[in-house]
C-alpha cells in the first residue's frame, strides 16, 4: 500500500506533492511495477484532500507515465517508458541539479563532497531496489 | 425545475449590501459551479457572513441580486431552502435542548432527514446524545450543528467559518465530513474559513473579499500559480521601483528586494528585467502566503528590525 | 409551526413557571386580608384598589418581560440566523413564537387569577359580597399584559434607526392599558384590547420579516405598524402639546353669582376662580349696596349660606365602570364598627359581615334583618340614595329606610309619593341633610327621618332642571333657587328664563319670590401664549375629536387650531413627498405617504419617518448629486455604478470573466 503524506502550507502544491512522492516511491523501487494505486475518492479520504486535487494528481502521473489506468480497475504503477523528448528530460534533468547544486553550494558544501554523496545515495538506491527485483523473482 | 439545473448552485450578480452609509458587501458578482467545494476568503469584517446571509435570503439585498439553487435569494421557498444546509457562524445550539432532541426537532423540518448520517456524524464526533447543549464542548457542538446540517442530504451546503475554534482533530472531522456530502454527484459546498491549510486541503475553488470587494475568484492551484514572490538582488542600494501592475507587497532587506506579485506574466518580468539587476529568482507561494500578501496591507513593508540594524 | 412553538415553549417554561409564581404571589398578596390605610374607605374584594393596582402592574410587566425574553434570546446574528433558516416561512416561525407566548402567558396569568376569584368566591374568605363579574377587571388586565407581551416583542424586534421609536409599542400598550382602565363595561375594554392586540401582532410580524430579510412585507403589516406608530407617537405628543400650549393659563373667568348672607339676605358676589379658596371681588345686595363679607379668601365662601343641588331627574352613578367595586355593592353603616354592611345592586338587600372572621352575619330587606339562611325580599326599586358613615339610611323611590346594624333595626319612612332623586350634603363624619324630590315636591331630610322642609315644585321642567335648598344656620328659614335648564348649557335666542328664588316656611308656604336675571360667567380673554400655536401641531383627527368629543369651546386652543392644523398638515405633506422624492421612492408610493401625512399631521410624517429603512444617499461618481444606493441607477443622471475600479491584483478566471 501506498504510504503517502502531505504538507499544507507549504509551496508545493498539493497534487504536485502526490507525484513527486509517488514518482520517487516507483523511482526508489517501493513500488514496483504493477502495483495498485487507491482510487481517487480513497485516497482523497485517507489524505482527506478534494478528490479533485488526487485526480489532477493521477492525471499528471498518467501523463508522465508513471502510472497507467485500467478500465474499470483504476490505477496502477506502469512500466517505466520514455514520456518525455529527449531535450524535454535533459532541461528537467538540468532544473532539478540546478536547484540542488544552489541548495548544496550554499550549505558550504564543494565538488568532492557533494559528488562522493550523489553517488553514496545511487549505490544504496540501486541496491535496494535490487534487493527488490530478486525477492520479487 | 428546469432552473435548478443551472450549471451553478449560486450566481450573483451585482450582490450589494449597505448597513447605513457603509457597503458591507459591494457589487458582488461570482458563481459558484455546482459540485464544487467553494472557499470563502477574507479578513474578519471583508462581508464573508454577510455574504452568506444575504445568499441565503437573512438579509435583504440593498442593491443586486443572487440564484440559489434556481431561486432568487430574497424569496426561497421552504422547498428550496430544505436543499440547503446551512451551518452558521459559532456552532449555535440551543443550550437546554439534549443531543436526542435537538436532533428531532431539526428533522422535524426536513422531509430528508436521514437518522443514519445524523448517528453517524454523532458518534464520530463521540456526542453522547444524552448531553444538554450546554455541556457540549466547542468540538462537540460543532459536531452536533454538522451532524444537523448534513443529515437532511442538503444539495448545498453552506458553512460560515466552520473550523473556528475547533482544535486540530476537530477540524479534521470537519474536513472529512466535508469531503463526505461531495461525495454524492453534485453536491455543492460553500464554505468560509480563515484556516488556509483546510481550504488547501478540500476547496477546488476560493473567492477572496477584501472590506466587502471581491478581489479573486478562481481555482485554488490558480491563485496559488498566479501570485509570485520575485526576488531582486541588487549590487548597491536598491533603486527606486517603477510602477509594477499587481504588486502586493515589497519586503526590503539587506541588498535584496521581495515583491509579491498578482497576475506575474511575461510583461511584469520585463519591468522588473529593466532593473540594474545582480540576480532575479520568481518562485510560486504556499496557498496561506499568497493570501496574507493578497489581502495584507499593500505598499511596503520594512521592519523595525533593519531601522535598529542601521542605528548599531 | 408546531416545533417552533414547542422549542420556544420548552426554553421559556421555567420563565413562564417563575412567572406563574410570582402572579400568585402578588394576587396573594392583593387578596390578604386586612386593611392598607389607602384603601380605608374601599372593601376587600376582587376589585380592591390593592388587588387591581397588582393585576394591572404585574401582569403589565410579566406580558413585558416574556415578549422580551421570546425574542432577545434568540437576537444574536448567528442564533438567529440559525434558527431562520430552515424550510418554512419566516411568518410562520414568528406565529410559532406568538402561539409559545399565548401558551405560556395565558397559564402563567389566568390560573392564579382564577385561584384567586375562586377563593374569594368562597364564604368565609373576604368580608364582602362576591359576583363573578367582579372578576372581568382582573381578566381584562390578564388579557392587557398579553398587548405588553406583543408590544415588548416589537420593540426587541424592530430594527429603526432612531432607538427612541422602537419602544412606541410600549407606548400603545400603556395606551391601551389606560383605556382598559377607563372605559365603562369589560366589552368596551376587549375590543381596546383586541384592536392593540392586532395592531401589535401585525406590526411585531412586519418587523420580525423585516428582520429576517424579508424585501418586501405584506401591506396590511405596513399599515399595522404605521397605525402603531402614529398611535403611540399621538400618545405621547398630544399630551406634550396640550401641556405646553396651556401652560400659561389662556383664560381667567371671574364669576357672579347669587348668593345668601347667613341672615337671610340675597347678594350679588364677584369673585376670581382663577385657584381655589376663589378670590372675592365684590359682595354687594340686590340694591347695590356693598356688603361686609370679610377681605380674606376663605371667609366669604364660609360666610354664604351654601345649599344642596338637587337636579329633577337622577344623574349616572359616577361610579359605574366593570372595574369599580360600586357598580356591585356600597358600603353602608358606621365605618367604624367591627361590622361591615354592603347594599347589594343586584340583590337589592343589605349584608351585614364580621369583619374580623368574614362570615355573613345577617341580610337586611324591607321586612328587617334575617339570617344568611333566611333571606327575606329585597328592597323594591332602584337605590336612590345611601347616606355615609352612620346608621345606614338608604332612600328608595317608595320609602327610605334607617338601619341600626348593632341593634338589628330597621326604621321605615314612607313617601307621600315616589321619590326621583336624592342628594346627600355633609361632611365625613356624617353630619348633613338629605335633599329628595318628587315629580311634585321638594323635601328636605335628616338621616334620623325628619323632615324639615316639604314644599310643592312650583317651577318645574323643561324650563327649569334642578334647585338649591337653603337652610339658613338658625334652622327656620328656608331658601329654594330654581336653576333654568338654560343657565348650564348655551342660552336659548329670544327666550330669557329667569332664576327663581323662593322663600319658604318648613310646611312649604312661599314667604317671598325674587326673579333674577341669569348671571354667566364674564370671560376675561388674555391673550394666548406663543405656546399655544404648537397646538397647530395636532394632527387634524385629533382637533377635530377634541372639538366635537370632548366639547371643547370654539376659542379653546386645542378647538382653534383645527384651521392652523390642517395648514401645518399640508405643509408636513409636501414635505413627506419632498422626502420620498430625494429617496427616489416610487410616485404612487411619495403620493401615497404625502395624503397619509396631509390625514395625519406632523406626526404622521414622524410615522413615515420610524416606518422605513431609508437607504444612505451617498455622491453619484458622474454628477456628484446624492443619490440612494438602494438603486440600481443614479436617479438624477441615469448612470449606473462606479465599477469598483481593478488595481491589477485581481485574479478572476476566464470563466468567470465569462459571466461579468
């Protein structure tokens, strides 16, 4: 099951705070391909936001796609597949350095570190997600 | 009946209301669609509860009129008005009346009473129903007035500042309450709040009323995209700004300038790229930040904590 | 309307218990034996000076403070709110409250009103005579306090600008208080009540629906709060304007009359009526010569001989009204005895009680005293006359009667032939004479039997109404003045009816006649205070009613103004319609509100004033007039609104500019 939490408050929008979590649950491999999403009116109770702000959430992941939709099942984590063009993901790419390097820079942080703990994090996410892919086979 | 098909639950139009030479509410004019959870936003005194009496006809218009479920404001029929359920303003109840026969005597009025939603929303609120409505806690009669108005199965609901005074669980309930009558196809809620954090959460769409004026009235993800905060970093002394269309606010500090910007568009960016910039960032609000710049005090706003940096 | 009624009836029972409490407690206290010195002269009864002082007082208030409570309780904007808005008309939610009222008022009145006249009804209770109709007064002010109830829910309910106009529902119920007070049966006192009553409730629910949003109210509501408003405002500003348009007395009349020296001689005597003792003027004889009457003020009117009026036909009991205990019995006999007597009206006999236990010692008729089990027959024909303090000695048109009650003894006294009137003149502790005519004859009476004087009428009707018997102090001289029926009304044109006076012996021989011309009062005219034009401020309905209902002589300042009153009236109207133009009000409605002021006076356009919610004139944004902002357009120039102007922090969507 879906673990999900949202901060009111803050200025990520609601519905954008559903996609990066679930983007980084498929991303991370805690939600493996296949995996069912609650519907819409469910978890729009379990977060007990408008049910609206989920479906916009839904749409923008099946747009992305992350997610995909089944007839009459709802909605479930998809294989990976290239939504974007290839310039589309490289500017997003370079948004998302962009933001972190700011962040990481001002925090007093230089080349070495930051490079030794971007590839610190990657190792333990593809080991996770290994584990994962053997248990599941 | 065609009417009351309308695509929306409430339309005004021009809705004023003077109380002696002062406009309460001035030249209101919204819509507010069916299906939608609706947020009514304002400081205390904007015309939020005036608003909602002269919608649901406990006040007579000065000026203007509004459609209520088809129906023109200053005449609803009972018939109308038993498809409306209204909670009003600090959770009114009558202090000697038990639980049990508060509810009776409101479903006394109601052909749609339905017991079961009114037990429900009791014991979720865990109302004994033994209990004077004067030995209710806040949350309690909160919940008892909810209980009330949600049992009859209203097509509109309308809630004057539901969550006020209600502690964090309370107001949760709240919430799923309110998202629990949107659960039925074209059930419309009206509702006023000062907690933005619970108009994030359930509206789909706000309207803000600045001293009786309505200021916004969109979706709540347009509101929150459309008012930016742009920061400006200078290499010296800020210069003087040119007229910039939307501003709210302005925030100086050290070296830097945050401007709260409605309606940022390519043309704003243009005047503010004309600046003898050092660097510019634009980043969207949280929804209760961009409400406090928007119905804020306009015009600047500096800090006594930088005039006693400058004394040191 | 069933729930309402029922919630406000259960929310204000413990009120309407209190309540319940509290009138008992003051009947209780109204009822308790024993006397209070200001009620010295009256009995204990239903219609005691005490108990009615309570009834009228207290349920006046109770009526005031339930109304209040029914309508204060529920005033906060979001109680309010609350209970308005739920799927039934406002009106009948303001019925619910008026029916809990009546449910509530009636129990909390009636009940210890019924208690009370229940027990005074029994024997042994009160030491005097009891008739159901006694308690109409208690009843007709249990039924008042329901108008305070209705006028007290007005007034928390109204919504006027002026405070002070949102009490004159009180002060239509104080109106209708003192009318219930005044008029002479228990009907004329229902329809005063019934009439305020609807008044009130029609204007209490026109401003209940004001209250609760209602644009537009049923026009008989507006006429009943209009008529409410002009009643009570006419309440208090006739007798404001009477007051300051008399203050300074207008007139001073000088009399002459004819009066008797003690010994016998008749004079001429001028004197100031202005205040009281009268201030002599001049004393003189027939011939002209000046008498010594004393200089100061008393002395002469003590040193005429006075005699005792006596009119041919009997006049109206002057107290005769539902509420006053003499229309069922008087006293009769020596106060101070530990027995009290009654002359019953509807009886028609005489009940002796103790005073001390309250039982029923005796009945007393024609035939003497019996005992309450033997009643004998009652006296025949109407009482003419009961003379106080003393032996009682009543006077029947057959005979008159001297009761002894302590020895139990009755004394008759036939008549030669049926008596038409008596009058009784003496002082408190019961010395004087009786004056009595016949059709034909003139008697002079003690209270012991005697006759002093019988002498035939020698003038009589129509020309002549009443006479004076005089007695000079020696006792042996008799004087009797035949008053033309023309002296007290206006004189009749070509037709001089002359006083006559006659001396007589005691056997009725005349002795001496004098035929004197008629003396009226010469009216010394002062000029009329700058007050009394505010007296042009009646409204015209009311000068008229004062000149023809209350009589009022032409030159009488509340009588002149009616001329002055209809100007200022029209002066008011055009004023009236001036406001209803600069409020931009429909025309048929200014026409209609300036007719009503022209009817009404200045006080009608107070009315019009209280009656309406007048919406703020604030400068037009194109032509900078004042105009009301209740419309959608400026009425001097036709522009619309000054749109609120946009500062370019507006965030509309597209949709929704779709629908400006």
């Amino acid at each position: 099951m879906l673990e999900l939490r949202i901060v009111t408050g803050s200025n990520v929008p609601l519905y954008q705070q559903i996609v990066d979590q679930v983007r980084w649950g498929v991303a991370s491999g805690a939600h493996p391909v296949g995996t069912p999403l609650p519907s819409v009116r469910a978890l729009a109770e379990q977060l007990v936001i408008n049910p609206n702000t989920v479906a916009r959430a839904y749409a923008d992941l099946v747009r992305e796609g992350v997610v995909e939709t089944r007839a009459g099942k709802g909605c479930f984590v998809a294989e990976p597949r290239k939504v974007y063009a290839d310039e589309e993901r490289e500017r997003r790419l370079d948004a998302a350095l962009e933001s972190f390097l700011s962040e990481a820079l001002s925090l007093g942080y230089r080349g070495a570190a930051i490079r030794s703990a971007v590839e610190q994090r990657l190792a333990r996410l593809e080991s996770q997600g290994g584990t994962r892919k053997r248990e599941r086979r | 009946m065609s009417q009351t098909n309308a695509p929306e639950a409430i339309r005004t139009d021009g809705l004023t209301r003077y109380f002696g030479s002062e406009a309460v509410v001035k030249d209101l004019t919204l819509a507010v669609p069916r299906g939608s959870v609706f947020g009514l936003l304002g400081r205390n005194g904007s015309g939020k509860t005036t608003t909602i009496r002269l919608l649901l006809g406990l006040l007579a218009p000065t000026r203007g009129s509004a459609v209520v479920l088809g129906s023109p404001c200053t005449n609803l029929s009972p018939e109308t008005r038993a498809r409306i359920g209204y909670l009003a303003e600090g959770h009114p109840v009558f202090g000697w009346m038990r639980v049990a026969a508060f509810g009776r005597f409101q479903a006394g009025f109601y052909p749609t009473w339905n017991e079961d939603v009114f037990q429900g929303v009791l014991r979720f609120f865990q109302i004994d129903a033994r209990r004077r409505g004067r030995d209710l806690s806040r949350g309690e009669r909160a919940g008892l007035c909810l209980a009330a108005t949600l049992a009859p199965d209203p097509e509109l609901l309308v809630l004057d500042d539901p969550a006020i005074g209600l502690d964090p669980v309370a107001r949760r309930g709240l919430l799923e309450a309110l998202l629990y009558v949107t659960r039925r196809e074209g059930r419309t809620v009206l509702f006023s709040s000062h907690v933005l954090a619970d108009v994030e959460r359930v509206a789909d769409r706000v309207a803000v009323l600045d001293r009786g004026v309505l200021r916004a009235c969109c979706t709540v993800d347009a509101f929150r995209e459309r008012v930016r905060r742009v920061v400006l970093r200078f290499s010296g002394a800020p210069p003087t700004l040119p007229e910039i269309p939307g501003l709210l606010s302005r925030w100086i500090t050290d070296g830097e300038l945050r401007l709260t910007i409605a309606n940022y568009d390519a043309a704003v960016q243009r005047i503010l790229e004309g600046l003898p910039l050092e660097r510019m960032t634009a980043e969207p609000l949280g929804l209760e930040e961009a409400f406090l710049d928007y119905v804020g005090d306009r015009g600047e706003r500096t800090f006594f904590l930088q005039g006693r940096r400058a004394e040191a | 309307m069933r729930a309402i009624a029922w919630k406000e009836l259960r929310e204000h029972l413990r009120w309407a218990l209190l309540g319940l409490l509290a009138n008992g407690l003051g009947l209780l206290v109204g009822l308790w034996p024993g006397r209070v010195p200001w009620s010295y002269f009256r009995s204990e009864s239903l219609l005691s000076e005490r108990f009615l002082a309570l009834t009228t007082s207290q349920f006046a208030v109770w009526g005031g403070i339930l109304g209040f409570l029914l309508v204060l309780r529920d005033h906060s904007g979001d109680r309010w709110s609350f209970l308005l808005f739920r799927p039934i008309r406002p009106g009948t939610i303001f019925q619910g409250k008026v029916l809990a009222a009546a449910a509530l008022y009636f129990p909390s009145t009636l009940v210890p009103l019924f208690l009370a006249a229940g027990w005074a009804a029994t024997p042994g209770h009160l030491a005097a005579p009891f008739d159901w109709r006694m308690s109409l007064a208690g009843l007709a002010d249990a039924l008042t306090g329901f108008v305070f109830c209705l006028a007290a829910m007005l007034t928390g309910l109204r919504q006027a600008r002026w405070y002070a106009t949102r009490a004159i529902g009180l002060v239509v119920a104080v109106l209708c208080a003192a009318l219930v007070q005044e008029v002479r049966e228990f009907g004329e006192a229902l329809a005063a009540i019934l009439v305020s009553a609807a008044l009130l409730y029609g204007a209490a629910w026109e401003a209940f629906l004001a209250r609760a949003g209602a644009a537009r109210r049923p026009l008989p509501l507006r006429f009943a709060l209009v008529a409410v408003l002009f009643t009570g405002l006419a309440a208090l500003a006739e007798p404001a304007i009477e007051l300051l348009a008399l203050l300074p007395a207008p007139k001073r009349q000088t009399y002459s009359i004819y009066a008797l020296t003690p010994q016998g001689e008749v004079c001429v005597i001028r004197y100031d009526h202005a205040d009281y003792p009268p201030k002599l003027i001049s004393a003189e004889s027939l011939e002209g010569r000046p008498l010594e009457l004393g200089t100061d003020r008393l002395s002469f009117w003590e040193k005429i001989v006075r005699g005792i009026y006596l009119d041919f036909e009997p006049g109206t009991r002057w107290a005769d009204r539902y509420r006053d205990a003499d229309r069922f019995f008087t006293r009769v006999g020596k106060w101070s005895t530990l027995e009290d007597g009654f002359y019953r009206f509807g009886a028609r006999t005489v009940e002796l009680y103790d005073r001390k236990d309250k039982r029923l010692l005796a009945i007393a008729g024609p035939q003497g005293f019996a005992l309450p089990e033997h009643e004998g027959p009652p006296f025949p024909g109407e009482l003419l006359l009961s003379v106080p303090n003393g032996p009682s000695f009543l006077v029947f048109a057959d005979a008159a009667y001297g009761i002894d009650e302590a020895s139990r003894r009755l004394t008759p006294h036939r008549m030669r032939e049926p008596l038409v009137n008596a009058v009784w003149e003496g002082n408190s502790q019961g010395e004087g004479l009786i004056a009595a005519c016949s059709r034909r004859e003139l008697f002079l009476l003690r209270r012991d039997g005697r006759v002093l004087l019988s002498s035939p009428l020698r003038f009589t009707a129509p020309d002549y109404d009443r006479v004076e018997c005089s007695m000079l102090p020696t006792g042996d001289r008799f004087f009797v003045w035949y008053f033309p029926s023309s002296s007290t009304t206006a004189p009749v044109p070509g037709k001089s009816v002359r006083l006559q006076l006659q001396e007589v012996t005691a056997h009725g021989e005349v002795v001496r006649t004098y035929a004197l011309p008629v003396k009226r009062p010469a009216l010394v005219q002062e000029p009329l205070s700058p007050l009394a034009a505010l007296a042009a401020l009646t409204p015209p309905p009311l000068c008229l009613a004062n000149a023809i209902g209350r009589g009022l002589p032409a030159d009488h300042p509340l009588a002149a103004c009616a001329p002055l009153s209809l100007v200022s009236a029209a002066v008011f109207a055009v004023l009236a319609f001036w406001v209803c133009r600069r409020f931009a009000f429909r025309p048929s409605m200014c026409r209609g509100w300036a007719g009503a002021v022209f009817a009404l006076g200045p006080l009608g356009l107070l009315a019009m004033l209280a009656a309406h919610e007048w919406p703020a004139r604030l400068p037009c944004f194109r032509c900078a007039r004042r105009r009301v902002v209740s419309r959608d357009t400026c009425e001097h120039c036709g522009a619309g609104l000054a749109p609120v102007a946009p500062d370019g922090t507006e965030i509309f969507d597209v949709e929704h500019q779709g629908t400006k």
